[in-house]
C-alpha cells in the first residue's frame, strides 16, 4: 500500500551557464557535487550566517536547479537570490511543481518528475514535479510525522534570526570541504567551537499549545514552536539538561509535559 501526500511548497528553477557557479556560491551545500537527478537539502544564508531559506536542491539539467522550500517562501528566496544576481548568466523562475511526499510503499515516476531525499528523512521518498500517485492513501498526520522527526519549518523554527545550528539542520545541510559560500562563517565557527549555541530544537511531549512557555523549575526556558497531537517542537535553552520533566504555561492553561532528549 502506498501512503503519501502533497507538500505545501514552492519551486524555484534556477538556469543558465552560470547556474552551477552562483548557487556553489550562495548554497551551504556542494551543487556542483550533485549529478542530475540528485538532491540535498541546503541552507540560504544571510551574509551574517543567519536563515534566509532552509531548501532542498535537485538537479534537472546540467545548468538547471529546482529548489523547492515551504509554501510562501519561494518569492523570498527569489528576491534572495537576485540580491547577488550581478552579471551572471542566470536565470529564476518561480514555477507551479506539485511536491508529493511518499511516506509507505513505491509510487511510478511520471514522466518530467524527480524522486527526491525525503523531507522527513527515513526510507520514504519524496517525488518534485508530481502529484498524489493514483490509488494512494493520503496522509492524515503528516504533521505529527514532522514534527516526531524534528524537522523545522519555515515560519516556524526557521526565520531571519535562526542560527543554523539550533535547528538541528546542520549535518544534512552542509558541505564542509566545499570552499566558500554566503553566510559560511558563523557555520563554520560554531562548528568548530563544538556546536554550543544558546538554544536547540527539541521534540516535547504532551499538550503544548504554539507560543506556550515552557518552564523547568520555576525558570522560563523556552518556547513551542510547533504542536500538533500531544507532540510539539520548539527552543529550549542548552542548560536543561535531558530528559527533563517540565510545565507548558500559555493564557489560561497550563500542563505538564516532557522535553526529550
């Protein structure tokens, strides 16, 4: 049986002879590296290392790149790209793919389409340019998936104060032996320092509205991000030391709920 569901996402298709160039140079991950038909998840990075866009790349041709990021950011990763868009030979395109996440089983590849990495990691796969395959179920807790396997969201996690490493994006996103990229400092120095940032994505467990307040010993130490079924993400602060038992407190509630490790 084959489960999956289609992705809010846009696609941006970046072509030209100097697509493989500029995106090597604004891209933490190693594009020219990838054959066509490949695909890895990279980060868009401010000049100063924070989040621009957490995307996935995929090559459709030898000068042509998809990248698709969550609904309602592609037009921010279009204008983030012509920002250093001088006197290169490229050209972007904000185009109308459907993105499919197959969660259980196989699904065809239609013709136009690329069986991408899957966004929530594991052994599913994710299909860019195609829709529901016929006959599958659609996925109803999509969102539970997600956020049991830590992966942030744009808006959500991910903003232009994001420190790449406290969403836990790092290790799948970028390429250290690449050479140099937009933003490559501030990753490369809090790699080297050990990855100790101020606050971390963590999984909590228990009912924990969006924007509650999540409290350790009468200490305020982070904040959801992201909830859905008794699950929920968001930031806690590097001190708390895991597992750790703690109260979610938003206006007129409060529960007890577990920050996992």
């Amino acid at each position: 049986m084959t489960v999956a569901t289609v992705l809010a996402r846009d696609v941006v298709v970046a072509r030209g002879p100097d697509a493989v160039s500029y995106l090597q140079g604004q891209l933490s991950q190693d594009v020219a590296a990838l054959a066509v038909g490949d695909s890895a998840f990279s980060l868009l990075l401010q000049p100063q290392g924070k989040v621009d866009a957490w995307l996935r790349v995929t090559r459709i041709d030898d000068d042509a790149f998809a990248l698709d990021v969550d609904a309602g950011w592609g037009e921010h990763v279009m204008a983030r790209l012509k920002r250093f868009l001088l006197r290169v030979k490229v050209e972007l395109e904000l185009v109308d793919w459907p993105v499919t996440a197959v969660v259980e089983g196989d699904a065809p590849l239609p013709e136009g389409a690329w069986r991408v990495l899957p966004e929530l990691g594991g052994d599913g796969f994710d299909l860019l340019n195609a829709g529901l395959p016929a006959g599958a179920d659609d996925v109803t807790d999509y969102e539970v998936r997600r956020i049991r396997a830590g992966v942030p969201r744009m808006g959500n996690e991910l903003d232009e104060s994001t420190i790449p490493a406290s969403a836990g994006v790092v290790d799948r996103s970028v390429s250290f032996t690449k050479g140099c990229y937009t933003g490559q400092e501030l990753v490369a120095r809090i790699d080297s320092r050990g990855d100790r940032v101020p606050t971390k994505l963590r999984r909590i467990t228990g009912t924990a509205p969006v924007g509650a307040t999540i409290v350790v010993d009468d200490r305020d130490v982070g904040r959801v991000t992201s909830a859905a079924h008794e699950v929920a993400l968001g930031y806690v602060r590097r001190e708390v030391e895991l597992p750790a038992d703690a109260v979610a407190r938003w206006d007129g509630g409060e529960s007890r709920v577990r920050i996992e490790a």
